[in-house]
C-alpha cells in the first residue's frame, strides 16, 4: 500500500485543502516552494503510464481542480507550474498518481 492510499484512508494524518468523490488535495511534506500542493486521484492509478481511456474524465477532473485550487490560493495571477512525475527517469517515488502544484517564486526552467 502507498503512503497517499494511507492519507486517502485516513491512516496518516495530512493538511487536505481539498476533497471531493473524485480527488483530495494536500500539503506536501517537503514543499520545494512556498506553495506545494499534491491533488491525487482517489482512484489508485500508479503512474500517468497507467492511465487508461476510461480515466480522461478523471485526468481532466484533476486539471480543472488543480486551477480552482490555484485561484482560491492567490497564485494564478503571478502563475504556477503543474508537474507529474512519471517511473523511474521522471523522478516519480510515490506509486500513486499525482500532479505536483507549486508557487511562490520564480521557478527555473529546464528542471534537473
Ligand atoms: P513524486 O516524487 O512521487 O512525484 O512526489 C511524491 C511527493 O510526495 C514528494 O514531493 C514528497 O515530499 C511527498 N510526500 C511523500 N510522503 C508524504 C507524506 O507522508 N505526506 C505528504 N503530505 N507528502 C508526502
């Protein structure tokens, strides 16, 4: 079991900013800026690979969400960058998928 299917559980204890029948939406433990929030799905899919025909509605539902969670955080007027990591060469080290939301300061483009 994955450390999000706990959080979804309720078995770890998390600051969710957001929940619906679809996603929940929580703090990062280690933000990497002053805004870093991670909005999973509640359907375990491990990895954007994974992903089948049958989640677009739920892609899409992440997506529409992550920008209303950015609206009601202030940040998308100065902006934010949207990021999901995938297996091993995107750096992705929770088997649960998930798109990081970050904001609050310039970010550096191309990433490491
Ligand atoms: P990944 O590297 O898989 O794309 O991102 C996983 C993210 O989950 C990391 O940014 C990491 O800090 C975060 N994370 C890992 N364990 C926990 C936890 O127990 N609670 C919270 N809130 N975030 C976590």
């Amino acid at each position: 079991m994955t450390i999000f299917k706990k959080i979804l559980d309720g078995a770890i204890p998390t600051q969710k900013i957001y929940e619906d029948d679809h996603c929940i939406a929580f703090k990062d433990i280690h933000p990497q800026a002053p805004v870093h929030i991670l909005i999973i799905p509640r359907k375990e899919i491990p990895t954007l690979a994974d992903a089948k025909p049958e989640d677009q509605a739920l892609l899409g539902h992440l997506m529409i969400k992550t920008t209303e969670i950015a609206r009601q955080l202030g940040i998308e007027e100065q902006g934010y960058r949207v990021v999901i990591n995938c297996r091993q060469h995107g750096g992705q080290e929770v088997a649960h998928l998930h798109i990081h939301l970050l904001a609050g300061r310039q970010l550096k483009w191309p990433p490491g």
